[in-house]
C-alpha cells in the first residue's frame, strides 16, 4: 500500500510553526595558538567564575581593544 494513499486530502493540517529569526552572526571561528600558561589561567579563571574560557578570553581582549582606544591625556 502506497503511504501517500492513506493520506486524507480533505484534512486540513495546522501550519508548520514559524521559525525565530536567527540572530545576527556576531563572532567567527577561528585557530589560535596560546601560550600553555595562558590558557591553563583562562581555564582556572573559567573555573573559578562559571563562565566559559573562551569568553573570557574574548573579554580579556575586548577590554584591550577598548583600552587602546582611549585617549592618551588619560594616561598621565
């Protein structure tokens, strides 16, 4: 017996439920190479917070970035 014959063309089925929006892709995968030391710390540190070494690692840059850019009057 053919599935598609057992189908009742007069039902009416409830429509697929819609998806969310997928959010804006905001970070990229990439492959770094890290000092042992300095991963071992992030991990300790991961540990300690309950937050992932990775984003810690991304903070921890972030905060550099941001540190680069303020002005150097700030500095003396």
């Amino acid at each position: 017996m053919n599935p598609m014959n057992t189908l009742n063309a007069d039902k009416i089925y409830p429509a697929a439920p819609v998806r969310p929006v997928r959010a804006v892709k905001r970070k990229t995968r990439i492959t770094i190479y890290l000092d042992d030391e300095v991963l071992e710390q992030f991990r300790n540190d991961a540990q300690q917070t309950g937050k992932g070494y990775q984003t810690l690692i991304n903070a921890a840059l972030r905060s550099r970035l941001l540190a680069q850019r303020e002005p150097a009057s700030s500095a003396s």
